[in-house]
C-alpha cells in the first residue's frame, strides 16, 4: 500500500475511533464480512477506546464515581471525553480537564438554584486531581533540607525568595473533602460530608501524598510564597508577625515543602 494512502487510512481510523459522529459511512473504508457489517466491525475499535479510557477515569476518580454511580460517572465520562479528547502522549494527564468541564456544564446550571452536592462534587473532583497531581510530580525524596535560612530581623530576611517543592497542590474546598475520600477508599461507607470551608495542602513524604488542613493566614503565606513573594513580604499580605512566618518557614522546611532559600541548596 502506498505511503500516502496508509497515513490517509490512519488518520481516517483514528477520527472514527475518537468522533464516532464524523466517522461517515464505514462501508465506503471497511469491508464487511458475513457476519458482521462495517459499522459494527469499526465500532468494536470505537466502543473498545472508550471503554479503556473511561477506566482510566475511574482508577484517577474513585471518590467521584463513588459519590455519583456507576452509570452516571460512565455518562459524565463519555460527555467529557466527547468535549475533551485525549491529546496526551500519557493518560496522566486524561482528566487534567474534569473539573472544569463538570463546572461548565453543571447539572443545575438550567435549574436556577445552585445545588450543594454539584459543589461537593467539584470540590471531590478537584482534590483527586491535585493529588493525582501530588503523587506525579518530583517529590522531595532523597534530597537534603535547605540550608538555615537568616534569622528575622537580620540582613536579607525580608527578601529572601523560597522554592516549594514540585509536587505541593494548595486548594480551596467547599467542603471537608479530604477526610471524606479516605473514609471512602478505607470503605468506611460516610455520610455526605456537610459544608465548611477548608484550605489544604497536598503534598508527599516518602512517597505517601499527604493532605493537610490549614488556617487561612498560613493558607495565604504558604500560597504568597510559592508563587515567589519574598518572605518579608509574603507574611505581611498573611496578616503574620516574623516571628510567626519564621516559625512556619521552619515546619515546612522540615516538612520538606520548602527545599530551596534563594535558590540555595546543600548541592549549591
């Protein structure tokens, strides 16, 4: 078969497997046999992709689609990937988009009245993602602490600029959701957890993703200094004295969500 003809079949192939709705007419590509015509034979492939990738969704989404059934996940899933197809090399990266998808097309966006368990869902959704997130990224296993950083009050205490490490997640919950997807993946069999806001961190520490809850000033201080505020700075915009953004400094450093000081580490 020549070249040109083969990428054609290909690139055919795959738009039918992934949009079944623009595949056409499967019999002017695919022979039929006796016993089965070509759509059926090309949606063997479709119902096969989907199949695989709505898996997917529900080994990164346990929660979720516990929280939702079985078959209204499954619907929720084939609407997402319909919008959203698959443009990764790496199904990691598959739900990257759940959320925000969910958020668009929320279920009581015709209703008129906001439900609370479509808030509870996006907030579970988003935590699963963030610590499939946290499990992912480069994590601060076998790496040394940072050096000490200066005391407040010394000489470039104020602009000292941290690095948090790769793989810490910060979000804003509606509700406890953390402690509800691990009563849920313990098969603890919980009540829907009732509304409180919660501000968490995810993280890892010898490989284990941990999610811990903080107060809003510390929520703020950590946030301000991820994104490269100095430390002077970042703890004014908390509400923090030194003294108290020294002390969180410290914890997290031992904590290892904080690896480097001015770009400085026991390798530098």
């Amino acid at each position: 078969m020549p070249a040109e003809r083969l990428r054609h079949l290909q690139t055919w192939l795959q738009g039918a497997i992934t949009d079944p709705a623009g595949a056409g007419d499967a019999a002017d590509v695919v022979v039929a046999t006796t016993r089965l015509p070509a759509a059926r034979r090309l949606a063997i492939y479709q119902h096969g992709y989907f199949a695989r990738l709505i898996d997917c969704l529900s080994a990164h989404y346990p929660v979720t689609r516990h929280l939702l059934g079985a078959e209204l996940f499954t619907e929720f899933a084939r609407d997402y990937l319909r919008a959203r197809p698959s443009r990764s090399y790496t199904l990691e990266a598959l739900g990257a988009g759940f959320a925000d998808h969910l958020s668009a097309t929320r279920p009581d966006a015709t209703s008129g009245e906001r439900e609370s368990w479509v808030d509870l869902l996006l907030d579970v959704v988003r935590f699963e993602r963030a610590f499939i997130e946290a499990h992912a990224a480069a994590g601060p296993e076998l790496r040394e602490p940072p050096p000490a950083a200066p005391e407040p009050g010394a000489p470039g205490w104020a602009g000292a600029v941290v690095s948090t490490v790769e793989c810490l997640r910060l979000m804003r919950a509606r509700f406890p959701v953390h402690a509800f997807t691990v009563a849920v993946r313990a098969q603890q069999g919980p009540p829907l957890p009732r509304a409180r806001e919660v501000r968490l961190v995810l993280s890892r520490k010898d490989f284990m993703v941990t999610a811990t809850e903080l107060d809003e000033p510390r929520y703020r201080l950590l946030a301000g200094l991820r994104d490269g505020t100095p430390l002077g700075r970042a703890g004014d915009d908390a509400g923090l004295t030194p003294r108290q953004t020294e002390a969180c400094l410290r914890t997290w450093m031992a904590e290892r969500l904080i690896l480097e000081i001015n770009g400085r580490t026991p390798y530098r």
